[in-house]
C-alpha cells in the first residue's frame, strides 16, 4: 500500500541535509511542512534553507519560486494564482510580487490556522479560534468579502488547530472542526452555510474521536470524486485498533465514512491526492504516497 514517488521511503529520511541542498530542490526528497496540492497536481512548499516558497508538480519540477527574504518572517501558510501570493505567519499577512517585494501587509483579526485559494479571486483564511471563524478576502487586496462565525476578541484565541477548511469541486468551502467526523458547507460566494454532510461507519455512527491537544490534521479535497479525506492520529479514534496515521474517507455522494491505514507515523502529514494517491509529508523532510480508494 505504501508508495514511494520513484524513490524508497527511507532515503528520503536519511538523506544528509549538506547533499540536499547540493541537488536540484525536490519534493520527492526535500518537501517539508505545510503544503496543499491543488487539482493540478501542483503544491507550493517553504524552503527554509533559501527562505524560498518553492511551486513543485511531480511530473514538472519547479514551476516558480519566490524570494521571501525581505519578507523578514517565515510563512506558516500561504495562497498564491498566477499574479498574487500572499503569506501568513501569526496574525500577519503579507502579499509578496514575484520578485520577493512586500507590497501589502494586513493585521489578521487572530492566528491563521489554515488556507485555502478560491477561484477566481478569493483567499479563504480559518483561525486558531475555539469556534469556527472564516473569512474570505481578496487575493488582490486583502480586504475581507466576507466572515463566518464569531470574530474573536481579544484574548478568545487557542494555540491549537481547530478547524480545517478546503474548497471541493464546487468551489464552495467545507469546514471540519476539533473531534467532529462530519462536514459544514459554505457558500464561497456569499459566506452562507449550505447545510452539513454527515456520514456513517459499517452502517452506524462514526467511531469516537477524541485528539486531546493535538491539532486537526489536514483534511483535502480528492478532485472529481467527491470525497475528502482527513488525516487522523490512530490513537485517536476509538476501537479502530490500528496503529500511526489513518486517512478517514469521507464520500459526500454516499454519506459513508471509512478509515484507511497509511502504515506511517502520526506525525507525518496530508498534503493533498494526486491522481489515486494520498500525498504524505514527513515530519523531517521527504514525501512519500498511499493508494486510496
């Protein structure tokens, strides 16, 4: 089940850094933290040894990179199109040319906690905020279009991810919070909820999730099926008696839940679905790709 984009898992791990940076960057070897690939097959990852956020497809190499030293901050998540990338690290945004230039900076309203592109011109931002709060804001400027849920005071923050967003097909936006195994829909035009998807498990209800303080995987879109799917720690989910990450399935069509063994650690995470495969970044550095269904 478990796949390796050309090469073995294991040297991806091993790899000295020295001979890394010696090499052409890429993401087979070198991926690393945070990242989302898009329906295309392309993610953009941060280099932090050239400060560079580095657009990688498997079948392509690079596409781009950007220079983020005059950034002077280190990104923890991003959204980019042809024209327009922004960063976002704390409750900082800032929009970066192609050339490295900051051109906007904006005061977020708490901690970005997760972020998705919303075609044609939308930037969709979920905070580190006990309750779900999501904006969506223009990739051109960054000025806010719409807000869902209540906008934190001061003070209201948590250090935790607690809620995920994606776009699906639709384009519209799919929320999924703390221990919850199902979905809320959002119009991505208008900030309004369009209902919940809910699922079941061998024809019952979902196994219990309990995370503690970890943070929410990353939940992704697999492009054309109508599925997403959730990356969950094993531990977490009660009586599931398996060990290290599981891919929870979630089929919108048939409102039924299952969960995937990826035979990784927890500590990798979900990148994204290329094709039939799930993208899993290590922790350390390196990817590697498990077949779903």
């Amino acid at each position: 089940m478990l796949h390796r984009f050309g090469l073995s898992a294991a040297l991806s791990l091993v790899l000295p850094t020295i001979a890394l940076q010696a090499q052409e960057w890429d993401g087979l070897r070198s991926a690393r933290g945070w990242a989302r690939f898009d329906a295309t097959g392309a993610a953009t990852f941060y280099d932090s040894s050239s400060r560079q956020l580095i657009t990688w497809m498997k079948e392509g190499g690079i596409l781009s990179r950007i220079d983020l030293a005059k950034a002077e901050m280190a990104p923890e998540r991003w959204v980019s199109d042809d024209e327009y990338t922004w960063i976002m690290a704390g409750a900082t945004m800032k929009q970066i040319s192609k050339t490295g230039q900051v051109l906007h900076t904006v005061t977020l309203p708490a901690e970005a906690a997760d972020a998705d592109f919303i075609p044609p011109n939308g930037i969709a931002i979920s905070y580190r905020t006990l309750t779900p709060f999501i904006e969506r804001r223009d990739i051109k400027s960054g000025s806010v279009a719409w807000t869902f849920g209540k906008k934190p005071k001061k003070g209201e923050s948590t250090p935790r991810i607690l809620h995920r967003i994606f776009r699906n097909d639709e384009t519209n936006l799919v929320i999924v919070s703390r221990d919850d195994m199902f979905a809320t829909v959002l119009d991505s035009k208008k900030g309004t909820a369009l209902g919940q998807a809910v699922f079941t498990y061998n024809d019952g209800a979902p196994p219990q999730v309990s995370l503690g303080e970890r943070d929410r995987g990353s939940v992704v879109w697999w492009w054309g099926k109508n599925v997403a799917f959730s990356a969950l720690p094993a531990s977490s989910v009660a009586g599931l008696n398996q060990k290290g990450l599981v891919l929870a399935r979630m089929d919108f069509s048939a409102s039924t839940l299952e969960f995937i063994p990826t035979g990784v650690t927890e500590d990798f995470s979900l990148a994204g679905i290329i094709e039939d495969k799930a993208a899993l970044v290590a922790p350390n550095r390196g990817m590697v790709s498990i077949q779903v269904k």
